[in-house]
C-alpha cells in the first residue's frame, strides 16, 4: 500500500476496505460455519438421546415359527401386503364431538392394532387352505401421530405428548411386527413418513424424512425387532418409494402431494400418477401399482391407484372436510407373480375396543 498520509479519506478507503465481494463470500463463509456447527450439535445430542433410548429398550426374541398345512393344490403362490397407514395414535376423537359416529383414543388404537394382527392373520390362513403363502410385506404409509407438540385437555385433541408418544407406539409397531414373524418365513417392513410428522410448517418433502416422527417409530421398533432374523426393514428418505411384491412394482406414497380443495381429489390424484409413470419411463422405477394414504377413506382408481382407509377412522377433519364417511380399517392385499394384484381384503377394526 502507498504512503497514506497525504492521501484523501475515499482515496484511504478504496486502498484498505474490502470490496463488496469478499464482504460477501467472508459473511456466506461465517453462516456456512455456524449452521455446519448448529447441524454437528443437533447430531451429536439425536445420537445420544437415540443411544439412552436404545439402551433402555426391551429387544423382543423371536417365537417359535407356527407352521401349517401345506395345500396339495396346485394354485399359484399368494404375496400378501399388509397397510398400516394414518394411525393417527395419540389423538383423541370424543364420541359427542361426532354425533356418537366416531371415537379414538390411546387405548381405541391399541385394541386396532392388535385386532389389524388378529384378522390379518386370519385373513391369511383363509387363502393357506388353497394357496402357499411365505413371506409377508407391511406397508406402513405415514401418519402415525396427530403430532401436537404440548398435552393438552383431552377435549383439546390428544391424549399424550409427543416425547410419551413416540415410545409408545414404537413398542406397540414392534409388537405388531413381532407378532406376525412366527407365522412367515419373511417379512419386509417399508416404512414411509407422512405430513404429520413434520416438525415445521413447511410441506413434508421439505422436511427430511429423518427428521419426521414417523421415522422414529420405525428406527425404535427395527431397534426392538433386531433379533427376528426373518424380517427385514425399508426405510426410504424419500416421499415415495417403489416396492417389489411377486416381481410387482408398487409404487408407497403416503400423500403423493396431492393437492386438495375442500373434497378428497380425485382427477388430481390420478393426473399426479400419471405424472409420475411419464417422469420414470425407462429408469426401472416405474410401476403398476400405486398405494397412498392421507385420504382416510378407501377408493380405487384407473384400476390400480388404491387410495388405503384409516386405522383411526372418523375424525372431525375427515367427516366435514373431506366430506367422506370414514370407518376404522386397514388393507390386506394378495399378489400372484402371474396376475399381479388379485384380491383386497379390507381389515375392519370398527368394533376392536368393544
């Protein structure tokens, strides 16, 4: 630098300031720095509250297998698939609120989950008298919580807060998945995260699924389940997620960001499928099925776009905004590898607490 003195101040200042654009990179560079550091303590405190909860978990050992009858016919093999989507666990939907048409709380889902086993199950010994059935999928399509953050009254709309929640119904999963093991040489769990377990404002794909509390139900119970050796886990971070069954591709969504207008839609709905074939033609990942949840209701369209019904059933949200009479069900579906999807058992859990 030359002698400042003698200078003019603009002439000092052009000579020592820093431009504009190092003021930038060197402000870009201090933010990357600290929400790099933010991103490193955020990481370190999940990994050590996910290693304390770990720790206390009771891990499940694996039950005898319960064999059956092998059929003498010569039917092909059967693939069942087990949705288990809009749980909906801790909220709480008073019968009075609903004209007597609906209820749900901790214990109404508790009585659901175990009733989805015992028909499942049921279900499946059905088709054994003609049909082999080996292995299992559970598709688990979102929405386990309502997701209020605070307890509140119970009138207000939830039974437990989300840190008493999240445990809970990961041991209950768990217990689903550990109850059906016995009776299958395999099971697949996929598990796909839905919009209430965001924890921001912003559209689910904006949050990342590991940061969804959906996802923690699945970590916690693969964590418990981690001695059933004849189950296996899927745990895509993306919001939809193609699925092999009997050399089926079905595409799991739990909302396909749909957008809805005061009725569930369903153009809209099928005009977003037919986006997605057209964006993956020719990349593998395409499909022939598509399963969502979201809409709480069960529909089918174009034949192969299944809209899957709720566990929770009836809410107030369902029944004066979707306009739609919801019941209390899950879906038990049954593939062929030559005939692709053949039957839909609906799992009715209307009467499960009573």
């Amino acid at each position: 630098m030359s002698d400042p003195i003698g200078m003019t101040r603009e002439e000092f200042q052009a000579a020592v300031d820093p431009s504009p654009e190092d003021m930038s990179t060197e402000q870009h560079i201090r933010a990357l720095t600290a929400e790099n550091n933010r991103l490193k303590r955020q990481t370190g405190a999940d990994s050590r509250l996910f290693a304390a909860v770990r720790d206390e978990l009771t891990i499940l050992e694996p039950s005898a297998p319960v064999s059956y009858a092998v059929p003498s016919l010569a039917h092909d093999p059967l693939y069942p698939a087990l949705i288990v989507t809009d749980v909906h666990a801790e909220e709480v939907v008073l019968a009075e609120e609903m004209e007597g048409l609906a209820h749900h709380d901790w214990n109404v889902c508790q009585a659901r989950m175990s009733m989805t086993v015992e028909k499942t199950l049921e279900l499946v010994n059905i088709q054994r008298q003609a049909s082999v059935i080996e292995e299992l999928q559970i598709w688990s399509l979102g929405d386990w919580f309502n997701g209020m953050i605070q307890p509140q009254e119970g009138a207000y709309g939830i039974s437990m807060p989300m840190p008493r929640a999240i445990p809970a119904v990961s041991i209950a999963f768990a217990h689903m998945v550990a109850s059906l093991a016995p009776h299958f040489k395999r099971i697949k769990v996929v598990g796909m995260c839905g919009n209430h377990g965001r924890t921001t404002k912003k559209p689910v794909f904006k949050a990342t699924a590991d940061r969804n509390w959906d996802m923690a139900v699945y970590l916690v119970a693969q964590a418990i389940c981690a001695n059933l050796e004849n189950v296996a886990w899927e745990l895509p971070n993306a919001i939809m997620h193609v699925s092999d069954i009997a050399g089926w591709n079905a595409l799991l969504t739990h909302s396909g960001e749909v957008n809805m207008n005061n009725r569930t839609p369903y153009y809209p709905i099928e005009s977003t499928f037919d986006q997605e074939h057209k964006a993956r033609r020719g990349t593998g990942k395409d499909f022939t099925y598509a399963f969502m949840g979201h809409w709480h209701h069960w529909a089918i369209l174009d034949n192969n776009i299944v809209l899957c019904p709720s566990m929770i059933g009836a809410n107030q949200f369902s029944r004066f905004r979707l306009h739609k009479r919801s019941t209390p069900e899950q879906l038990l579906t049954f593939f062929t590898e030559k005939h692709g999807m053949i039957q839909m058992q609906p799992i009715k859990l209307l009467d499960a607490d009573r």
